[in-house]
C-alpha cells in the first residue's frame, strides 16, 4: 500500500451516492474526502496532490460486501492470515473497499479459529480491502433450510458456545434461525453488543418472522435464498423480509441465485434504502472452474455456478462490480439509484463513516471504466489497486 497522501481525481462523472457531478472532482486529504465539486478543482487543490485524470470515467464511493467466504481458493474458514490477505487484495480489484468474512457452520473450535484469525489481521491491516469483521452464518440454523451448510452441523444457541465467539469481538453480524427457541437469547446477547442480528437459513412463517423483528432481528441474509419460497397462503420469511421496513435485505445479484423478475419485487418494496447487494463469493470465485471448499465441504463450480454435492447453489462467484452493474441491468435502473445498495446501506448497516462520497467520510473510491471493470480502487486515501 502507498503512503497516505493528497489525491486529486478530476474530469469525470462523480456518483456520490447522493447526486450525480459532471466533469467532477474529488480531493481526499488524510484519508478523507476533503471536498468535492464540478468544473476546475480550486487551483491550490493540485499542489501537494498526486492527479488523476479520469478522462470521462465514473468516480464511485468504494463499495462495501457484507457476505464474502471467500476467493481465489481461499476460505474464511482456512483460518489462515495468508488467506484473509488474498481474499482483500482480490476484493479490492473488484471495486470493494470493506468487508465482512463469512463463516460457515462447524464444530465451535473450527469457528473460533477463523474468528482468530480474522482478528489478527484486522490488527495488523491487509493492504487492500478492510476487513471489518466477520458475518457469522451459523450454525444455529434451520435444518430443512442448510442450503449449502452442513446439516449435521446446525444446532441451536448455547450460552457456553456462542459468548465464547462474540467475545473475539470481531463478529458484526450473526445470521440465525430466529424459530428455533435456543436463539432467543441469542437474539437478545447480540443486540445488547451492538451486532446485527440477521435472520436466514429459516423456515420462520410470516407471523414468526414478524415477531422476530420485535425482538431485535434487522437484518435478512440473501433474501429468497434459503428460506421457503413466496406463497399466497403461506408469505412465510420472504414477505416478512420485504414488508417489513425495518428489515435490511441482503440479495446475491448474480442471475443466478434470484430471477430478474425477483430482483426487480425486492427493489420496489425495499427500494434503494433497505436492500444490500452482497456476492456471497466463495473459494471459486476469481479462478477457472473446478472443485472448491466452502467451510471445509467440496464445492463444484461449472460455468461459475458453484453447487454442492446435494446440488444447493453453494456461496457464488460474483464481485462487487458485477453486482451493482447485474443489479442496474436487470431491474432497468440507472447505476446512481442502484449505487446505495453497495455503499450506504452496508455502510449504515455497519455504522461505518464512508459509503458515499462526503466531505468528512473515508476516502474509499473507485473508478470505474466505460465498460463497467474497475481501473483503481483507494481505501482511506490511500491506492490499493491500479490497473
């Protein structure tokens, strides 16, 4: 990573997140946006700065992924410093600039490894995107709903294993099965931390999910995915998780996970405040097709669909850019309204000071080519990728 230093980007299109700049500029001091504006940046603005001429090119807030297992065949639970630095670096490359790894369910030790490790490198940083933490994924989840996790492996919420977990204190979200009478308490511990409750892998009916909202759950893991498909006598998590507004739902924009037409229900009742694009990518993503671990169980990526050996889609192979640019195509929306999804819902969710480009915000950004692929990425100022 290069020094922190005063970088200029100027002669391109601005999505701040909030409006749309023509021929915009940018200056990012100290690791934060320092000002902004359209037309000839202030002439004292290029003095001590490194310039960037966009030449036309989308500036973006650095995008933000609140479900990743992993890339480039490595896993969130290799446990493995090494590992967590590869996912970052290739994160980067693909225009996110914070993340949460993903756990899978296993056998408490296995989990708390991964928790370890993921601790050691927040402490010791990653040179690309910023680990925030990690989005625990079971197990105290639904057997009839596993999807990809181990069955044999969800259990419900005991005090003596999970206090355990949350103390490492790096878990941000934790995703569970809110019917399950064990992950009451559960419910009510994270909450008194400040970590987001999300609930998925569930078979909950309407009315359970409902209540689960009253107990503190904000947050649904990949929307659809997991949980009982949308039925007219029988709603069920999904229109709990679209309904209600105080519901963040995280959705895989892959194509391949969610229907178009799908995609297209949830951004009309979340709208751009409430939906979180994630990629869910696992250890195939970034490299040609093949058998893959995800949480130490093989995975079979063909055509960049990932399944597992009970053929349940397993994690995928998307990025960030991909998402948002899936995203904006699929529903027929222009990038600046889909652009929240990716930055300030995750941002909020995470009560994070960057996801839009701000004065007084992180100076995370991205630039983006005319074909959508990502030319550089900044986290706090700083240059973690350039193609």
């Amino acid at each position: 990573m290069l020094a922190n230093r005063t970088l200029l980007f100027q002669g391109g299109t601005v999505y701040t997140g909030r409006t749309v700049l023509d021929e915009g500029w940018v200056l990012v001091r100290g690791g934060r946006i320092a000002a902004l504006g359209s037309g000839r940046p202030p002439a004292d603005a290029a003095v001590t700065a490194r310039a960037f001429d966009l030449d036309g090119r989308a500036l973006l807030p650095g995008l933000i992924d609140l479900h990743a297992h992993g890339a480039l065949g490595c896993d969130t639970m290799d446990a493995d410093r090494d590992c967590l630095h590869t996912m970052a670096a290739f994160y980067a490359q693909h225009g996110a600039t914070r993340f949460l790894a993903a756990t899978m369910s296993a056998e408490a030790p296995a989990i708390q490894a991964a928790l370890r490790a993921v601790a050691e490198v927040r402490a010791e940083g990653t040179g690309g995107a910023i680990l925030e933490g990690v989005h625990l994924e079971g197990p105290y989840l639904d057997r009839d709903h596993a999807g990809a996790q181990a069955a044999c492996a969800l259990r419900g919420a005991q005090a003596s294993e999970y206090l355990p977990l949350l103390d490492t204190g790096v878990v941000r979200i934790v995703t569970l099965a809110p019917e399950i009478p064990e992950n009451r308490a559960l419910i009510a511990e994270a909450r008194g931390r400040g970590i987001i409750v999300s609930m998925g892998h569930t078979g909950a009916n309407y009315e359970r999910a409902c209540e689960a909202v009253e107990l503190g759950v904000t947050h649904v893991t990949h929307v659809y995915n997991a949980m009982p498909p949308l039925h007219h006598r029988e709603p069920g998590a999904v229109a709990a998780a679209l309904l209600q507004g105080a519901l963040t739902c995280e959705i895989i924009a892959d194509l391949v996970h969610v229907h178009p037409a799908m995609l297209s229900l949830a951004w009309r009742l979340k709208g751009p405040d409430r939906l979180a694009l994630v990629t869910d990518a696992m250890a195939g993503t970034g490299v040609p097709d093949g058998t893959y671990a995800l949480g130490g169980r093989p995975v079979r990526v063909e055509g960049g669909i990932a399944r597992g050996a009970n053929g349940a889609l397993a994690g995928s192979t998307l990025t960030m850019e991909r998402a948002l640019a899936n995203m904006a195509a699929a529903i027929r929306e222009p990038l600046q309204a889909i652009l929240p999804a990716a930055t300030r819902v995750p941002a909020r969710a995470l009560g994070l000071q960057a996801g839009e480009i701000a004065v007084g915000l992180a100076g995370d950004l991205v630039v983006l080519s005319a074909s959508g692929e990502v030319d550089l990425t900044a986290v706090s100022g700083q240059i973690v990728w350039e193609r």
